[in-house]
C-alpha cells in the first residue's frame, strides 16, 4: 500500500485503489492512513486539505473514491458532498464525521453520497468494507445506466420489427401499433430484473445472508414495496394494451368472494404496514357464489387497496368489504379509506388514464394513473359497475359489482353490455358436449379453461352441466365457424403432447344467432338459458330481435 501527500502527481501500482481524502485534521488524516494499511485492500491514498485543493486534484486524477470530512477550511456541513457528487457522479462519496447520527447519515446519502463512516469507529475490517461496497453501488449504477442506453438503442430495432411484422400479418397491423409493441416488449423485459431485486431484498432482509438491522430490514421490505408498485403498473400497462387491441379476455366461473380477497390481503397488509397502516376484511355473511373472473377481481381490489394505502396517513385504516345484494342478484366490493376525499368535480376524471386527483399529499404517493383506469375496465369485463363515493377530508369508498353465480343473470348482465358497446350486436350460439365420466369432474375443468383461452373479452362462456357449455359469441356466422374450426385445431395440438391421455371428445354445434336492432330500447331481460337449444328466452317483442336457427 503506497500513501503520499496530493501533488498532482500520478504513482504507478494499477492494482491499487485511487482514493482522495479531503481532510484538513492531521491526526484524522494520520488514524486514516494507518487504518487503510492495516486494512485487506489495496489504495493508493492522496490527500487535500480543502475541497477546493480536493475538487481541483479530482479533475487531473481519476479517483475511484472520494472520503470527505464535512468540517473543511472552505466548507461546512454536507455542501461538500453535494458539491463533489455533482461533479463527480461515477465517483464514491463517502463521508468522514465524528458524528455518529442516524439523520446525519440520511440527509448524506440524500445529497449523493454512498455510505458513511464515524471516525470515532473506523476500523481496517469497517473502512475496507465500506469502500468496497461503495465502488460497488456504482458499479450496479453504471450498470442500470449502460441498459437504459441499451434498451434506447433497441427502439430502433422494435420499430423496424414491427414494420415487418404488419406487412405480413393484417391481424397484427389492426393489433399493434408501434406504441402498443412498444409497452409490451418493455414491459416483459421489466418482469425479469423486478422479481429478482424482490427475491434479492427478501433474502437479505430474512438474514439469508447475514444478520441485518431492524433499519435496513424496514428499507429493504420498502424496496420490495416499491418492487410490487412497479410490478403493478407492468400488469396495468399490459392490460391496456391487450384491451385496446381487443385480446383482454374474461375466464369467468363460478368463484368465492372470500377466498380471492384473502388470496391478495397477507401481501397487502404487509405493505400497508410498512406506511403504519392496517387493512380489516368484513366478509360476505351469505357467502353467496359469484360469476367472475378471479385474477381480475384480484388485480381490481389490489389496485383499489394499493390507491387506498397511498392516500392515507399512518395510524388510518382501511376497511375491505364484501356484502350481497339479493334485489340486484349480485355482490359488491368496497375498498373504504380514511384519506383526503376527493371533490365532486373531479371525481369522472380520476378514471381516465394518467389522471388523478389533486390532493395535499407528497408527490412520492403519484404513479402513472393507470390502475383506476384499469380497474374500471376489468369491472366491466367480469359485467360489473364501479363506483365512488367520497367527501372531502374524511375519505373515499371504491366499490364494484360482480353478479350471482345465475345463468340468468348472468346472460342480463352480458346483453346489457352487449347492447351499449354495439346497438346492432349480432350473436352466435355454440353448444359444446363433452363426454365426461361422472367421477371425472376435473376433465370439465380443462376443457372450460381451454374455452376461455379461445374466446375473446365481448363472448360469454356458460356451464350449463358437467359435460355440456354454451357459448354466446358477438360474432357474425362465419367468425363462429372460425371459432369452431379453431376448437378442433387448438384440442387435436394439445392432446399431441398431453402425458395424461388426450381430452374428452367434444361435440361442437352452431346453434343459431341472434341479432338485435339499433331501434330497441326495451331492456333485455333473458328468464332463462335453455341447454337444449342453446338459445335464451327474451321478453323483447319479436320487432325488435330476430332468431336464426342452423
């Protein structure tokens, strides 16, 4: 280890560390030294007595590390390290203080620097660990910003796919523009490195790997916090994306409202108390059975509860609620906080994409506004309404519906929808039989998943027994024989490669269709779903529809 007083002068060991200390103590200087030569590494050690001596000696020579003290003839306090981080940002700034105070250590690393060092504590073991651990905060910094070049650079690439892409698939040109390929292949490119910074900070913070303290266990579960916001905002933009293309599709069934809120709530109120929040759960007393897709009921609460811990306060708590409705045959759930409310004028535009209310709270609770905008559309989807009810400086409810588990109401629930995305909706109606053993229900099973997998978000799937679906499609009759040519494509592949044996034979009919004119204005109300025939009972008058059978 080679140690000199700064001259300007370069030495010529390449192996050791270059390091500055702007020090004007001679003794601090002199401990420093003899500490750093007891120490495991190797430095090449130059010293200056003031920052500007320090900052001068830093632009003629290329210092891996910068050690400060914060007491300098020409600076006091943490201007120094504001300063040098601003001139030297692929530099360590580590600072020297004979004061050893938790806030002092934040507001340091607020204004740039990387780590911190008592001099009343340094050791060789705490000062070597320190520099190191330091060269490597910005080895991972330079690194975050060489794939942010990376990815820049690829747009270029994206955008020259996707040209090609659209001149040889009319499909792909109507799906994807260049935007929508865009989000999507940055979006997946995100999964990746989000869940293994998770997985990382998890195992750091349960001791994996070493014993941390209560303070770096609470910043690293706020690192996985942050982790699942981003995480989030990954799935809202991708949700987007898949609606606006029309590819958003709804695997409903028949699903336990208390079983999805429960599924998400352990992670939620992990971090709602990291905000010193708690989040209380009120079950559906009739435990009434609902017709939903559950990953989308799922993503809906969490971003209402997620939206919730945001604009609430510490102490506050968050009340999750789940009660039936047997008039409107159909459950609601309420996400209720104690926030800030939001004003009557701005209550519509809070649901539009990149919008959200103002409020007084600290711009560290905005996001990019997507997951209101998503969660209405998923409300939709499962054939549901949101709604908002709140007052200004005692807090807000978020709820939505989801329907009984009712052919009935459910098919009510579909034509209404139908009806107000196109008043001239046409309909096919597809009866599938499946042969299913009676001792085989998991066999129905696959075969209700590989349905919703062929269907898109404006078609309903119904089972209307074990072995038997109907399938409502807002398709004209040749689009239907498209979807029952790819029923008999997509069941010959899978069972090319199932270990388990091939699926259950299906019987595939085309049924008939339906078209309502643009001229009704009578509520759709079908009594009742007639398995047989695979067509619902309406009480329009017969202007106002038209039944076609195959």
């Amino acid at each position: 280890m080679k140690f000199e007083k700064a001259t300007g002068r370069m030495m010529t060991d390449s192996t050791a560390i270059r390091i500055l200390m702007i020090e004007d103590d001679d003794g601090d200087a002199t401990h420093l030294q003899i500490t750093l030569r007891k120490s495991q590494g190797e430095y090449e050690l130059h010293r200056a007595e003031s920052l500007a001596e320090g900052i001068q000696l830093a632009q003629e020579i290329d210092f891996r590390v910068i050690l400060t003290d914060l007491n300098l003839p020409d600076a006091f306090g943490l201007a120094s390290v504001q300063q040098l981080s601003e001139c030297f940002d692929n530099t360590a700034i580590i600072v020297l203080s004979g004061q050893d105070q938790e806030q002092l250590y934040i507001d340091a690393v607020s204004k740039g620097a990387e780590s911190f060092l008592c001099k009343g504590e340094i050791t060789p073991t705490t000062v070597h660990r320190c520099i190191r651990q330091s060269i490597e905060r910005i080895k991972q910094r330079e690194e975050i910003k060489r794939l942010v070049d990376a990815i820049q650079k690829q747009t270029v690439v994206l955008e020259t796919q996707s040209a090609q892409l659209k001149t040889k698939n009319e499909r792909l040109e109507r799906l994807h523009d260049s935007s929508q390929k865009f989000v999507n292949n940055v979006s997946h490119e995100f999964r990746t490195p989000l869940c293994v910074v998770k997985q990382y900070a998890s195992l750091i913070a349960d001791g994996a790997v070493g014993d941390v303290s209560d303070e770096q266990r609470r910043m690293l579960r706020v690192i996985e916090d942050r982790v699942d916001d981003l995480n989030n905002i990954v799935d809202d933009m991708l949700d987007i994306s898949r609606h606006e293309s029309g590819l958003l599709a709804a695997n409903r069934e028949t699903c336990d409202s208390t079983q999805i809120v429960t599924r998400i709530l352990s992670g939620l109120q992990q971090r709602a108390s990291l905000r010193g929040i708690t989040i209380q759960f009120e079950a559906d007393e009739t435990q009434t059975p609902i017709f939903c897709d559950a990953e989308k009921v799922s993503r809906t609460l969490i971003n209402l509860i997620v939206n919730a811990i945001k604009f609430s306060s510490s102490g506050d708590s968050i009340v999750v609620r789940v009660t039936s409705s047997p008039a409107d045959r159909e459950v609601t759930f309420a996400v209720q906080d104690s926030g800030p409310g939001i004003a009557t004028e701005q209550r519509e535009q809070i649901f539009s994409r990149f919008r959200q209310a103002n409020t007084q709270l600290l711009s560290s609770t905005k996001g990019f506004g997507l997951g209101l905008n998503i969660a209405k559309e998923l409300v939709d989807l499962n054939l549901g309404q949101m709604s908002l009810v709140s007052t200004v400086g005692e807090g807000s409810t978020f709820s939505f519906t989801v329907p009984f588990d009712e052919p009935e109401t459910v098919a009510q629930r579909y034509f209404a929808r139908l009806k107000q995305i196109d008043e001239n909706a046409s309909v096919c109606f597809i009866r599938i039989n499946a042969d299913i053993e009676p001792d085989a229900s998991h066999r129905g099973d696959e075969i209700h998943q590989l349905l919703n997998y062929l269907l898109h978000s404006h078609d309903l799937l119904i089972k209307t027994s074990l072995s038997t679906w109907l399938v409502v499609q807002h398709a004209n009759p040749e689009s239907a024989k498209s979807f029952l040519s790819r029923v008999t494509k997509e069941t010959t592949s899978l069972n090319r490669n199932r270990p388990q044996g091939p699926l259950p034979t299906l019987d595939v009919q085309q049924q008939g269709t339906l078209s309502i004119h643009a001229s009704s204005n009578a509520l759709m109300h079908p009594i009742r779903c007639i398995a047989d025939a695979a067509l619902p009972l309406l009480t329009l008058p017969p202007d106002h529809y038209e039944v076609n059978h195959v």
